[in-house]
C-alpha cells in the first residue's frame, strides 16, 4: 500500500494585509503560470486558509466596529435624556413659578 503524502499548509501569521498580498499573488500565479499538479493543490490549499484567516479578521473587525457604534449610541441616547429631563424640569419649575 503506498503511504500517503502529507502536505502542510503553513500556518497564516502576520497582518491582514499580509495575508491579502499573499492570497493575490497566489491568485495570478493559479492564473498565470501553468504548474504541476502539486504545485496547484498546494496553492490552492494555502489560498484557502488565507482566504479563511482574512474572512475571521474581517468578521471579527466588523462586531468591534458594531460594538463601538452601539455603545457611541447609548451615550448619544443617555445625553438625549439628560436633556430632556433637563428640559421637562425646566418647564415644571416654570409651571410652578406661574401659581
């Protein structure tokens, strides 16, 4: 029985954008260049772990962004209702002035 070859995909590290020059120099060259067969499923292996790590990082980027803006409007929320009680208190002191 013959032993199965075992190919490794290098680990994804380094930044997001690191990863995407990567993933489009892998891209033309699966375009470009006619390779073995091998060189095609390693590629094309690796391709797909970048594309992985890039889909994670923007995915993860997204909730922070939908954290901060979901806390930047409680804060306009709470500043609103500040005002307005401000305001309502405004006015009862006035309708108390009036009797």
């Amino acid at each position: 029985m013959a032993a199965k070859k075992k190919t490794s995909v290098k680990r994804v590290s380094g930044s997001f954008e690191e990863a995407t020059d990567e993933l489009e120099e892998i891209t033309r060259r699966l375009e470009d260049e006619p390779s073995s067969l091998a060189k095609l499923l390693e590629d094309f292996e690796r391709g797909q772990a970048l594309l992985s790590y890039c889909q994670k990082t923007l995915k993860s980027a997204r909730k922070r962004l939908n954290m901060i803006e979901a806390k930047l409007q409680t804060e306009d929320n709470n500043e609103g209702s500040d005002e307005s009680s401000e305001q309502s208190s405004d006015t009862l002191d006035d309708d108390v002035r009036l009797f």
